[in-house]
C-alpha cells in the first residue's frame, strides 16, 4: 500500500503513559505524546527535525506574539493546513516523490542500507575493510523506516565520493533543540521560526534538480530568513526501489543540488575570523561536556565568531522559562562516521559579565587540562592515551564546573568562584597524574623517576601562575600572576 508522509499514520511516538502509538504528522500536537520512537538515535533526531519543518512549512507563528498565543495545541488546525502539501508527500509510485529526484533514474541498484550515515561504503566493502559496521546490513526497509532514513541522510549527508553532495550543512551536522521539557509538541512549537506557509512549489523535489555537475551552486533566496528547504534540502539524487510495501533498494546519480551559504535555524555557526562566511558546527567525537557550552549552550562573548542556532536564542526572546538543550549529531571523519552525539544540557541565560567570567572557566580547564597532558609524556605515549586523559580529566571536573556555574548564578563574587575553580582543577590535575604516575614508581629507572618528579614539580608550577599554561590559566580567571623571582615586590 503506498505510503503518503502527511496523510498516513507511519511514525512511532512512546505517549506520556508509556505506550506506544504510530501516529500521521498532524497528530504531533497531541498534548498526550512524549517523544519519537524510532531504534535510533539519529532517526529520533532526525524526526523531530521533520516535524519542526512541517509545521514550519504549513503553519508558522508569524510573530513572537502570534507564537504564544497558539501555544496550545490544535491537531485539527495542523491537519487542515498539513493536508494542502499531501500530493508532495508521496514516498513511492508515480509523480514527484518525496526528497528523491524529479525524474525517475536509471542505474545499478544499491543496497538500502546505503540510506544510513554509519553503513560501509563501497570502498570499504570493496577493500573488504567493513569489520565494524558490516555492508549489507539490511535486504529490505519498510516504507515508514526507509522514510526516515531517507531524510536524516538528505539533512546531514556526509561526503559521499565523487560529485554525491553533502548536506547544506555538511555531512554529519550539530543539531541543537529547545526542550521544554512538556511533551513532543512542545519541543516542536519551541523551535518553529517564525515565518509564512511556504509554497508547495518551494520543496526542492517539486521541481527538476539543480544538477552541479558544472559545480553550480544554489544560494538561499533572497526576502526570507529561513526557506522551507532549509528543512527540506536535498543534495543528493536518490530514488527509492521498492517491492510492494519493501524498499529493496536504492538508485543514485551524482551532482545533485550543492547549498552554498545556507542557513538552518536547528544548528549553530561559527567563523574562523570575523567578516567570514559563517559555517556550521559540527560535533566533536566523545562526550559533549562544559568545555563545548560556549557558542552552544550560552553566548559566547564574541558573535562575530559564533553564533548559537537561531531556535536557541530565539526561544530566550520569546520566553522566560527554562529549558534544556538537546545537543545531538554524527561526528564525522570525512566520510566515516566516528559516533553520535546525543546530550541533554541545560540553557545557559547569563548576564554579559556572567558569560565573561563563564568564558575565563573554561579557558582556565582547557590549560590545565594541556598542562595534564603534558605532564604526562613520561608515563604515556602521545597520541590517544594522553589525549583520552585530558577527556576524563574534561568529564571528572564536570560537576564542580556545575557547581560554579551555580555559584555564579547565584550572585557569588567573582574572585571566589575563580579562586575555588582553579583549586578544583590543581585537585583533579594532580590526583590523575599521580594515579597514573605513582604505582610502582620505585621500580623505574632513575632517569625515568627524575622526568617523573619533574614533571609533577611542573604540573603543581601551572596552577601557582608559572610556565607558559599557568600564564594562560591566571589569566583567564583574572588572577594576579607571582612575581619573578629577582622581582622587587
């Protein structure tokens, strides 16, 4: 039975009681639903991006005011205003088709589990290299499956070899989502910019593909913040193969349309100088922690460098209330996916001299934490086991970093909070060296002992003010640097 994305009922939902439910997009406003429900991570993001689009495409607030007045609830209202864009949501048979090409392609056949970000490529599986994430993972996809995975790969496609686009905000992008924390509608609402009902004819698919093989690039248009095809992108030129209710596979044809200077109100941005053009974050690989906060979570003192997605600092303009920050997203090493971020954290709303103090913390952790690292070229080698250090050394530190966030909300005085901060991390900095350094240290060689304590003598130096990251660290907390020894007090 063929599968239309806005009439048919074809997405899973856990309902505030703990049951699940498969509902059709209108019924997203039900105030009884929690959350998506799909077996991953990233289709349970990607879906929630999906919906916000959706809403966005037929009914967004037209203003701050207009945001919260239809704050409540209305599924007949979204049913009626959805149901206008049904004949572009097909997801197979005849027409345009729903983010697949215009006009139906012709090729070799691709397994369908080409649809998923963390599948083994054809190199990989052609050198024989997929041991950790096998190739032919999946014969077939239900429509509802295939569905999604079809728009989380349109929305964050990674390089893809040659002339297969990327997302308009390259492959593997940050997402970040305002979390009420009051059920699945109200994440939705929460970040749906503000804007009109867009055009059917809008949706890329609806027309033939801006085909890049000459290296074209399609721009924004001009006269609206977002277009709907921020949410609705779609780089890459796919059709979908299916037998009755099985997608069995996948055809794709290189050069499909290349974003240029894009912008999508669910990721930050940043600039590696001022002036340049703004591009978006992506998520490094382990645990997203305090150190990741500036630019994400809270302002980062500089805009001019980085700018938190528009949904964030949107949601601050539009209310008072608290709320979390769902942080989410592949991190990529080029076309290999490494792991998925998925992080809730909270909204930090400081004032300007609050976020100052906030930047100097973290500046402070990032050189005590090189410092460590440093500190321990004696006892480990250089590359990942320092490097896994300096991350546990990150992690370990967290919930005194929290601590001193709330100090600082609380009206602590500034010098106090940085003075206890950087006893914090000499706490943690020599507590993890000596861990790793001390065991059976009488056993080495003497040299070895020697580097040893010299290395410690050095790590205790940094957060007393001296050597290069003991500079950086006072500094960042505005601390009075010793005196040199020969120096007149």
């Amino acid at each position: 039975m063929p599968l239309n994305l806005i009439s048919n009922p074809w997405i899973p939902v856990v309902d505030k009681s703990g049951h699940r439910r498969i509902i059709a997009p209108w019924q997203m406003a039900d105030p009884s639903l929690l959350r998506p429900d799909w077996p991953r991570a990233d289709l349970n993001i990607a879906c929630l991006e999906l919906l916000i689009g959706l809403a966005y495409m037929a009914d967004p607030p037209t203003s701050g005011d207009d945001w919260e007045d239809r704050s409540a609830s209305d599924p007949d209202r979204l049913r009626e205003k959805l149901a206008t864009y049904a004949a572009a949501f097909n997801l197979t048979g005849d027409g345009p088709l729903f983010l697949q090409d215009f006009e139906p392609l012709e090729g070799a056949l691709i397994a369908p589990d080409m649809l998923f970000i963390d599948s083994a490529g054809a190199n990989a599986a052609k050198n024989n290299a997929d041991l950790m994430v096998h190739r032919g993972r999946y014969v077939g996809l239900d429509l509802p499956l295939a569905a999604i995975a079809l728009f989380t790969l349109q929305a964050q496609a990674p390089a893809g070899g040659a002339g297969n686009r990327t997302s308009m905000r390259g492959g593997g992008p940050m997402v970040t989502l305002v979390d009420p924390g009051e059920g699945l509608w109200s994440i939705i609402w929460a970040n749906v910019p503000n804007g009109v009902p867009a055009a059917i004819s809008e949706l890329p698919w609806m027309h033939p593909t801006r085909v890049s093989d000459k290296n074209m690039e399609t721009a924004p248009p001009q006269g609206q913040r977002f277009s709907v095809e921020a949410f609705f992108g779609a780089p890459r030129r796919l059709r979908l193969v299916a037998e009755g209710d099985v997608v069995t596979g996948v055809v794709q044809k290189p050069h499909g349309t290349k974003y240029a200077v894009w912008k999508h109100p669910l990721s930050p941005y940043f600039r590696m100088k001022a002036g340049e053009i703004a591009l978006p974050a992506h998520p490094k690989a382990g645990i997203f922690g305090y150190r990741h906060w500036l630019g994400i979570l809270a302002q980062s003192g500089n805009s001019e460098l980085s700018e938190r997605a528009h949904c964030v600092d949107q949601w601050e303009q539009r209310s008072d209330k608290p709320a979390n920050i769902i942080v989410a997203g592949w991190s990529m090493d080029n076309m290999k996916p490494r792991d998925f971020t998925f992080s809730v954290q909270p909204l930090i709303d400081l004032a300007e001299d609050q976020l100052l103090t906030l930047a100097g913390l973290v500046s402070a952790a990032d050189n005590a934490a090189v410092a460590l690292r440093s500190a321990l070229t004696p006892v480990l080698s250089e590359g990942e086991a320092r490097e896994a250090e300096r991350e546990a050394f990150y992690l370990a530190t967290e919930p005194a970093f929290i601590a001193r966030l709330n100090d600082l909300k609380s009206g602590k005085s500034t010098d106090d909070i940085c003075a206890v901060w950087r006893a914090d991390l000499h706490a943690e900095a020599i507590r993890k060296f000596d861990a790793i350094s001390l065991p059976a240290l009488d056993q080495r060689d003497t040299s070895d002992i020697q580097k040893i304590v010299q290395a410690r003598r050095n790590l205790t130096g940094t957060f007393a003010g001296y050597g290069k990251f003991g500079v950086l660290l006072f500094k960042a907390l505005g601390m009075t640097l010793p005196l040199k020894k020969g120096t007149a007090a």
